[in-house]
C-alpha cells in the first residue's frame, strides 16, 4: 500500500525544507566569509602579497602571479591584491584580465586612485580617451593622492591624443603647478613642445624642447623634435648639432636613422 500525503501537507513540508535550506546557505555563506576574515588568515595574504609585489618588481610577473593568487585564496576582497593582480596580468600580456582586476579593485575601493590610474592608462592605450579622462578624473578626485602629477600627465597625453591641445596643455601647467620638481618634468616639457610643434608654433616648441633636454641629456627623442625644428627655421648649424646627438645616444633606432637621414640632406 502507498501512502500520499494530502497535497496540503506536502506544499507545508516543501515550504519548510525551503526554509531551512536557505537558512542552512546563509549560515554557511557566513562560516566562509568568517574563515577568511581571521587574524591568521590576514597574515598569510599579507604574507603572499607582498611576495607578489617583489616579484612585480623584478619583472617575474609568472611568479607574481602564483603568490597574488594565493594571497586572493585568503583574502579575496583585499582591494591591493586585485590591483597588484592586475599589474602582474598586464606584466605578461594578458591585458584584458588586467583590466578586469584593476576594475574589481576600483569596486572594491572606490577612492583607489593608483587603480584608477592604472585603468586609465589601459584605455588610454586602446584608444579609449574619454574613458581613460573619466578614469584619471577619478584616481585626481581623491585628495590625499600621492602622485597627482601622474594622473595630470595621462590626463593631458589623453587630450593630446584627441588633438584638445588647449586641454592637454592646460593639464601638463596643473601637473607641474602641483608638484614643480616632478621627475615627469622633462617629459612634460617635450610634450608641450609637441603640442606648439603640431601647431607649427615653432620659437615656442623650440624653447620647451630646448628645456627638455637640459632637464635630461638623455631623451634623444626631444632632440631629434629640436633638430626638426631648427631645420624648419633653416638653422642648420643648429639643426646639425641636435641630429648628431642623436645619432650618439641611440645610432640604430628609428630616431636614430631619421637623423641619420636629416645629416644627408644638409650636407
């Protein structure tokens, strides 16, 4: 003989089993959190994490990435993991996984500006600018950030990018406004010289590029822009002096070789 329990019945005792299995998922969704939130716990991410963020300094992003995945395991919702997680996935290439641990950082702590940079950059990179503004807009809206300078400066490489000359130099002022002795210094002065050149404002890109190089003998990039410039103006004994620097510091790159190429044709 089979016995059936009136339908009532049944619907009561769905309607309870229901209700303790939901019960039973909360409690257990606490347990977990709980077992990953105790001091023991704190320690062995902080421990993986700044392993992590050695290797990231070595350039070994593959062994980054094993103990920033560790350090997760023990603190999953520990915003700088995620950061450093990220830098580790753009370290190896892997720039889409990058991007979405940069996000999960910004998530998790909304005033990240570090991350918040960082994230700009990588839409920077893709050609993203408005996103990249927005992103670095956010990493500038916290005010104890260290590094605002840097910030300013993708900011205004992003306008740059857009050819908002009037924007991007406006941010490349504020960045050396907020920290004058910046070591982004002599890039920004090339880049303001850039932005003059383009605008075939030639004294005024003469006189940043000039600057630049002062700042930093260096950046034979600045000095093949004022060797151009000179050869604009046809003042090739100028002109000639910035192209053999070039040459000197870096003979076999494509700056190089162009320079190469300006020497023949004012000799």
């Amino acid at each position: 003989m089979i016995l059936r329990l009136p339908e009532t019945y049944l619907k009561i005792f769905g309607d309870m089993v229901k209700k303790h299995l939901f019960f039973f998922s909360i409690i257990s969704l606490l347990l977990a959190v709980a077992c990953t939130n105790t001091p023991w716990h704190k320690q062995q991410s902080e421990l993986f994490l700044n392993k992590g963020i050695s290797y990231i300094e070595l350039r070994q992003y593959n062994n980054a990435l094993k103990d920033l995945m560790e350090a997760e395991k023990y603190a999953p919702d520990d915003h700088r993991i995620h950061y450093y997680l990220g830098m580790s996935y753009h370290g190896k290439g892997l720039r889409d996984m990058a991007l979405e641990e940069f996000k999960k950082a910004v998530e998790l702590k909304e005033d990240y500006s570090e991350a918040w940079n960082y994230l700009g950059t990588m839409y920077l990179d893709r050609g993203l600018y408005d996103e990249a503004i927005a992103s670095f807009n956010k990493a500038l809206a916290n005010y104890v950030y260290d590094t605002p300078s840097i910030a300013l400066y993708n900011m205004a490489m992003a306008y740059y990018s857009k050819k908002d000359y009037q924007k991007s130099l406006a941010r490349f002022n504020e960045a050396l406004r907020i920290q004058p002795e910046t070591v982004l210094r002599p890039q920004i002065e090339k880049n303001v010289g850039l932005i003059y050149y383009d605008q075939g404002k030639i004294s005024e890109a003469i006189a940043h590029f000039k600057k630049a190089v002062e700042l930093n003998s260096l950046l034979y990039d600045a000095h093949l822009l004022l060797g151009e410039c000179y050869l604009k103006i046809k003042d090739n004994e100028n002109a000639r002096k910035s192209l053999q620097t070039v040459i000197k510091l870096s003979p076999e790159s494509s700056f190089g070789l162009k320079a190469k190429s300006y020497l023949q044709s004012i000799q």
